[in-house]
C-alpha cells in the first residue's frame, strides 16, 4: 500500500493501478477481515484509474469542428473521467476523519493535479472551438427549445404528458 502511495505521488499510476487490481480481485482474508484496508486499497484504485484516464485522453477535443461534436465526444468518451473524479473524491473523503487520510494527500493531490490540468486543457480547447463557431449551440442542443421540440407537440396531440427537468443532475451520474 505505501508503495502503491509513493507511485502515486511520483505520477507514476501504472503499477499502483495494477497492485490494486490484483488486491481487491483476489480472495484477500485481509480485505474480508478488515475493512479499511479494503478501502484504502480502492482509493489506490480510483486514484491510479483517474490518473490513467487523464493521461491517456489527452487533448480529446482536438478533432471536434462543431458543438455537436463536442457533445458526442463528451458522451461518448469523457463523462468516465468525471465519474472516476467523483469516485475518488468520495472514497477519500470516507477517509476524513481517519488517520489514514493524511498518508493518502501527497497521492491524492498528485492526481487532483493532474486531472485539473486535463481540465484545464478540455477548457481552453472548448473555449476556442466556441470562440470560432459561436457560444450558443444549434437549437437541438438548447435547453430553452426542449419544449417546443418535444412537449409542445405532443400537448397538441392531447396526449397525457409529464415533463421533467432535471437540471443539477450531471450527465455521468445519469449515464451510470
């Protein structure tokens, strides 16, 4: 476990990834018999897996010429960084008031660092494909045009409808 925490802090994620798989995937009697330990060891894996998305979807906006594109790459292929994000937040933050948590915050930063950078990147990319092509998105993709698209029509049918809008949910909790 030290040893998967000091990869980390060196960016290093590949071999603590791979500790961490053959732990929690083995029938460990410790993991059963603590735990803790077993959480520690998923932090480990939430931390190397984010590392590892961030690292090997560099720059993923750079093929993308419209907003549409930005959206289908978004749900096709990124939304598994924000939950990895997520995940990791939540299973360190398990660790808050425990004395483990000061060993994880050099690994857990590490990876903070690195997934802000990415983040950073995505931004700027997406902000000058905006920049080019205009900040509102064709109306298929606006919020504002949902009902006339979709309910207003239906309405007219005289068709039982419930609408909902659900405006805080982030797409990859959805999606998961």
């Amino acid at each position: 476990l030290e040893a998967s925490l000091a990869c980390l802090d060196r960016g290093d994620w590949k071999p603590a990834s791979e500790w961490a798989e053959q732990r929690l995937e083995s029938p460990s009697l410790w993991l059963q018999l603590e735990p803790d330990r077993k959480h520690r060891w998923e932090l480990v894996g939430a931390c190397s897996n984010l590392a590892g998305l961030c690292q090997r979807s560099q720059r993923p906006l750079k093929d993308c010429s419209t907003l549409e594109d930005v959206v289908e790459t978004y749900a096709s292929s990124l939304h598994p960084v924000d939950r990895a994000h997520r995940l990791m937040e939540q299973l360190y933050d398990k660790l808050r008031f425990r004395p483990e948590y000061a060993s994880f915050k050099g690994a857990v930063d590490k990876v903070r660092q690195g997934y802000y950078s990415w983040l950073d990147q995505l931004n700027r990319d997406y902000n000058r494909l905006c920049e080019q092509l205009g900040f509102l998105p064709p109306a298929n993709l606006q919020q504002r045009q949902i009902y006339e698209q979709v309910v207003h029509p239906l309405v007219q049918q005289q068709k039982k409808t419930a609408f909902f809008l659900i405006d805080a949910l982030r797409y990859e909790m959805a999606a998961e």
